[in-house]
C-alpha cells in the first residue's frame, strides 16, 4: 500500500528481561519496522522512525487477518489528544507475525509497546485500519 504524507513519529519500546538477548529484540522490532533508528540500553530497547510507510507490515497484517475493527478498537481506547498506542506479541514479531496484545501479560516476556503520535492522529488511525 502507497501511504498517504502524513507526519507521524513511530516509536517502539520494550523491556530486556535478564534472559533475554538483546539483539532478538531489535531483530524482532526490525522484522515489523524495518526502517527504524535503534538504542540498546541497560534495560530496555527503544525504536523510532518518521517514516509512516514503515508501518506497512503491520497494515498488511491487519487487513490480512482481517482484524482492522480489534485494532481501531485499541487505537481508539488509547488515543490521547495528538498520540495513541498499543502492543504488539514480542515472541511473533521475532518470527515475522503480528499479533495484537489488548494487556501486557499477553506476551510471556512483556510486549513491544508501540506508540504513534501526529497532528493528524485521527487520519493515521483512518489509514491504519480503512
């Protein structure tokens, strides 16, 4: 899909557990958005990027699943003035599959928390899931 020119800053988070490599994680993060500047700290990783055609796996994911309304719904329930967010199964996203967590105890060792902000909020969610 040709996304629209919509300024939009993605950003990723996630915890390191003690036993967990980093590097799986960045890989993990890579493998849904590929196009993201990456920083390893002590205890967590951070991902960020510009580039909303980034989000291109994530789109197919959705409308492939054919879970747009699951996804909009959470969009929705998070959206905050200019931002929203939700989180996504750390393990799947490591072997290339998206898969939605509504709490953070969905993924054994925490989610990926990924975090959309913009002036256009309300369009990005319309893109996302329309």
């Amino acid at each position: 899909m040709r996304f629209p020119n919509l300024d939009c800053k993605i950003q990723i988070f996630s915890s390191i557990n003690p036993s967990e490599d980093p590097e799986k994680i960045k890989k993990a993060i890579l493998n849904i958005l590929p196009v993201s500047d990456i920083k390893i700290e002590d205890f967590s990783i951070n991902a960020e990027t510009n580039d909303l055609q980034s989000m291109e796996k994530i789109y197919e994911s959705i409308h492939s699943t054919r879970s747009q309304k699951v996804f909009q719904r959470q969009l929705e329930k998070h959206l905050e003035k200019n931002f929203t967010w939700f989180y996504l199964n750390k393990q799947t996203a490591f072997v290339e599959r998206i898969v939605l967590c509504e709490e953070v105890d969905e993924s054994p060792l925490g989610p990926l928390k990924v975090i959309l902000t913009s002036k256009n909020i309300d369009k990005i969610i319309d893109v996302l899931v329309i």
